[in-house]
C-alpha cells in the first residue's frame, strides 16, 4: 500500500475528501497532512478522521531539512490540495511524478503565480470563458506548468459569476481528485 502525504493551507475540502476516498481502497493511504496554516479549518477536519495534520513554517519548509526528511522518510506520493507555496526542487527531484497538484483551470490559461481560487474565477467571469474546469497535473519548478494528467470541463452561461464558478469547479475537484491521484498510483504500479 503505498503512502500518501497531502500539502494543504486552507480549509481542507480537497484533503477530506482524498483521506476519505483512500480510507476504503488498498491502493494507498493518506498517513498525513501537512500544512502551512495555523488558524486553516484542515486541521479540525483530520481530526475529526484520525490523520494526524502537522504545522509547519516557511524556515522549516525552505530552510531546514525538516519537511524534506518527513517525505523522504514517510511518503510514495505527494498531493498538493490547495497549497500556495512552490515546491523547493531538491523534493522534486526526489519525488520525480509523484506529486500532484489541482488547479482550479483549464491550464495553460490562468495558471502561474497568483493564479488561485477566486483570483481565477474572477478571470474566467472577466474574459466571458464559455467553459472553464479542472487540471490535474504533476509538480515541476514552475508554477501550473507540469505535464496534465487529466482535465474535466464545465460549461458557463452569462449568469454566472465568480461565485457559481467555484462551485461548478468544486464539484469537479469532488468528483475527480482522488480517482485520478488512484489512477496514477495504479498505472505506474502495474
């Protein structure tokens, strides 16, 4: 069974919902969260399922070993499930495809630094998209720039505001984070 570690920073939707989904398959298992938030509502949601949910600072994170030997030690697969930080290099390297990240696009538009949650729903109302959707891919030294694994689309009316945005965008991530993160484990398994 393989282990997941999952990156979060703020209320931990995306993070509930991989633990769960993980919690009834062989596949892996979520042994942790790890956020960057002392106040994010993450934290009452692993306790509420028994994962354990460690704080961590910005010096332990890029300065010190600390996080860097929690991974090596402890994890198969990363997940980055709303976490805002860029991952230091010397993790990718260590964890080549195996850290997945959600963006709440279709890359390559409103990718990249500053590209999250409302920010891009406003850019998506703002340019008058006709669809919008999900990304799915893996971590590179760049913001939003590793190769997709998969992309869901939905599709959006005048009506729309930033707001039903999020929520169309929600459902999605719901729906399809944790099958693919299954996916991508399964497939370099076989």
């Amino acid at each position: 069974m393989k282990r997941i570690i999952i990156f979060a920073s703020g209320s931990g939707t995306n993070a509930e919902n991989i633990i769960q989904f993980f919690n009834h398959t062989r596949t892996a298992k979520v042994t942790q969260v790890l956020c960057n938030n002392k106040r994010a509502k993450v934290f009452d949601r692993c306790n509420s399922l028994n994962t354990k949910c460690l704080y961590f600072t910005k010096d332990d994170f890029y300065n010190t070993d600390k996080i860097f030997n929690i991974l090596k030690n402890e994890a198969d697969y990363i997940i980055l499930a709303g976490f805002l930080w860029k991952i230091p290099e010397k993790i990718i390297d260590v964890f080549p495809n195996k850290i997945i990240n959600i963006h709440p696009a279709l890359l390559p538009k409103y990718g990249g630094k500053g590209m999250y949650g409302m920010h891009v729903h406003k850019a998506v109302k703002e340019n008058n998209e006709s669809e919008t959707g999900i990304t799915i891919h893996y971590v590179n030294a760049n913001y939003d720039e590793g190769a997709i694994i998969f992309q869901a689309k939905t599709s959006l009316n005048e009506e729309d505001t930033p707001e039903t945005i999020a929520k169309k965008i929600h459902f999605l991530e719901q729906e399809y984070f944790p099958r693919v993160i299954e996916d991508v484990i399964l497939d370099i398994n076989e």
